[in-house]
C-alpha cells in the first residue's frame, strides 16, 4: 500500500464573477491530477511556474479542500477523518516552503520555533524539551548554541535547517518539500539538498519535492511527475524518465541538452507558440498548441494518463507514434553532465532574456538542427 495516494484531484478557482456573484471564469490551477507516494521514497512533481504544484500541495494536506477528487494517507480517505484522526494526520504530514524567513516567526526564538510542536503535540514532557531542541538543531546540522537567536540572524541556508527542524519535530512520516532551495544561493542548493537526502535515509521519511528546476529533482528524486496546466503529462522512475521521456513536453525540456558527443545524431524539439493560461485552458491535450505533434484529435479528446507493464505513465495520444526517445536525450542517457546544462538552462529560466515570456521556450537554441 502506497503511503500516499492521490486520485483525481480537482480545484477550480473562481476568476470572475457575475454582477449577480454568479462565478463566471475559473482558473483550472488542478485539473484531473492522480499519483501515488511509497513510504520513504521522494516523487518529484516538476513543471513550469503555475501548473499548479503548490495548489496540489495544499490539497494534499487539506489546507485547502479539492472541488473533486480524494486523498488517502496510509490506505484512509483523508475527508473521512475525525478531528483527532486529523490532528494525527497534520503530524504525519509536513510542509517547507521556498522561503523560510516568510515561514519563521520573527519574535520567536529558534527554541520557541521548535518547542511549540512540541506542546502542541504533546510529544515531549516539559522537562525534557530543551534537550529535544538541541538533538533537532544537530539533526539538521546546526549547533545547539543557536537555540536562543532569532531568525533574523540566521543566512537563508541556515532558515531552511530551522524549518526543516521544525517539520521534524513531529516526526512525521511525509515532508511535502515546496521549491524548498530555489530560493538559496546555488552553492547552498546542494548542502540542503544533501542534508533532505541524509535526512530520508535515517528516518525513513517521504517526500513530495515540488520543483521547477530539473537539476535539483534529478539529486533527490527517486520518481518524477512532469505536470502542465493542472495535469500530469508523465510519470516514471526518474533515471527512466531522464533517459527516455516519452510526452513530447517531457522531451521538448530534455532536448535542450548540448550533446556530450558532437558526432551522436539528435533531434532537438522547440516547443512553438506561448504557455497557455490555466485561466482558459486549450481543449483536449493541454499541450497541443506547443506541440509539433499535434492533429485533429488531440485538439477534442484529452488524452488519458496511461501506463505500460514497467510502470511508465504518459497522457498524449500518440505515443506509440512518437520517434524513439533516444532522438532527444544525450547518447550516454540518464544523469549527464550536459543535463546540468540543460538544467541550468530551465532552472534558470527567469534570468534568461526570454523573448515570448515563457521560460523552457526562452530556454532554448533559436533554431532548430
Ligand atoms: N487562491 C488562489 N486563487 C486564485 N487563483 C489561484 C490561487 N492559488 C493559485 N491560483 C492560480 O492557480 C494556478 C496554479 O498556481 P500554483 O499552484 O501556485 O502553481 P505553481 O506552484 O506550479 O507555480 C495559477 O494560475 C495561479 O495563479
Ligand atoms: S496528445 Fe497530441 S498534442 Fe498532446 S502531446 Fe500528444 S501528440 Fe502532442
Ligand atoms: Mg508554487
């Protein structure tokens, strides 16, 4: 049994109104979304800004509540809890964000931070908090001594410690980790990175890593769900998916990789025209007006997220059609160092003079070879 399991999630937010209050435009952020998480595995849901991943985030921990759609932890239907069955769940489920400073109380002291889900949870005898305090500020590799600063005095690296610190205190079972180092220097990204990875392997913990950057995903996560405009365009393990993505979405990211081997023959694929907005989506496949693919159908009938035997999911209706995967990723597959280019590509998607205002088309070459 998968320790998380989502099923066709849906929220629509409403984006007009009638004079009348009816609602008369809505925002799709999360359109049909479904995927599974093993107990101390990481997925990876990655995708462009607003495909709508922390919207899947807080539906997941019932921050918010799904128009359709269930979630279930541990085999239960998460609607179905009681209070106390809901309060042991916000235990067991955990939630970082990418920017810690926003998510630390100032006035508090760092053993304020930590103590209060303590208490709250009743996890620890008074007498005995401080010395929890101390092991958690070791756990995630800061000195006990810190306790009595604020956050303030901390670097950004450091905050996102104290926050993972604090997620840890209730010893939860998941941590949903939101675009948790994107907003740290690069040469901080991998210490957190490593010290998430160390963290899963002492305690068993999972996690959902929500990313828009490919090169942090490919560090940590054990399956990867590729979403565009509220859906999941494809799902596989991740050395699989980096080596032979199969939607024409998860190739066009990947074929912006420089080729290792300038003789290796490749195909590279522009995505053509801008993102589409979730405020009005494209009918059928959501991606069919990027998509160098496309004909009729795709534009009616959305495609259905489909699995093979190995367990590789791809939602686009030509699939078998498509060229082989090895057309668009480097020669040698997985893990080149020439994803880290293609990467630093995407991940840096904001800072590239991007000419049609979407970053993976910014992204990459002008032309096609
Ligand atoms: N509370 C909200 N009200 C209205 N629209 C929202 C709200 N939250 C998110 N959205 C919209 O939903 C879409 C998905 O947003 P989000 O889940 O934050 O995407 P991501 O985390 O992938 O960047 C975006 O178009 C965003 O503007
Ligand atoms: S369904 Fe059609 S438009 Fe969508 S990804 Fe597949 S080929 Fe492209
Ligand atoms: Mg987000």
């Amino acid at each position: 049994m998968a320790l998380l399991e989502v099923k066709n999630l849906v929220k629509h937010f409403v984006a007009a109104r009638s004079v009348f209050g009816r609602p008369t435009a809505f925002i799709k952020a999360v359109d049909g979304v479904s995927f599974r998480v093993e107990a101390g595995k990481t997925l990876a849901l990655v995708g462009e800004s607003g495909c709508g991943k922390s919207t899947v985030s807080r539906l997941v921990l019932r921050l918010i509540e799904p128009d359709s759609g269930s979630v279930s932890f541990e085999g239960r239907d998460l609607l179905g809890l009681d209070a106390n069955e809901l309060r042991a769940f916000r235990r067991d489920a955990q939630i970082i964000f990418q920017d810690p400073y926003a998510s630390l109380n100032p006035r508090m002291t760092v053993s304020q931070i930590l103590t209060e889900p303590l208490a709250l949870h009743d996890l620890v005898p008074p007498q005995r908090r401080r010395e929890r305090v101390e092991e958690l500020l070791r756990l995630v590799g800061l000195e006990p001594r810190f306790a009595r600063r604020y956050p303030h005095e901390f670097s950004g690296g450091q905050r996102q410690r104290i926050a993972i610190a604090r997620a840890l205190a209730v010893e939860p079972k998941l941590i949903i980790c939101d675009e948790p180092v994107s907003a740290l220097d690069v040469s901080i990204r991998s210490q957190i990175l490593n010290l998430l990875r160390d963290l899963q392997d002492r305690l068993g913990l999972a996690y959902i890593f929500v990313s828009h950057d490919l090169a942090v995903v490919k560090h940590i996560a054990d399956r990867v769900a590729v979403m565009n405009l509220g859906g999941i365009v494809e799902t596989a393990e991740a050395q699989e998916l980096f080596a032979s993505p199969r939607h024409p979405y998860s190739r066009a990211l990947l074929s912006a990789i420089p080729v290792p081997n300038p003789r290796a023959k490749r195909s590279r694929m522009l995505l053509q025209g801008e993102m589409p907005s979730a405020l009005n989506p494209p009918s059928g496949c959501r991606f069919h007006t990027r998509c160098p693919y496309v004909i009729e159908r795709c534009r009616v009938e959305p495609p259905e997220l489909l699995a093979d035997a190995a367990g590789h999911l791809t939602a686009c209706h030509r699939t078998t059609e498509l060229p082989p995967s090895e057309a668009f990723v480097p020669v040698d597959g997985g893990f080149s160092p020439a994803l880290e280019r293609l990467v630093a590509a995407f991940s840096g998607a904001a800072e590239v003079p991007v000419s049609s205002g979407v970053g993976i088309v910014g992204a990459m070459p002008p032309a096609a070879v």
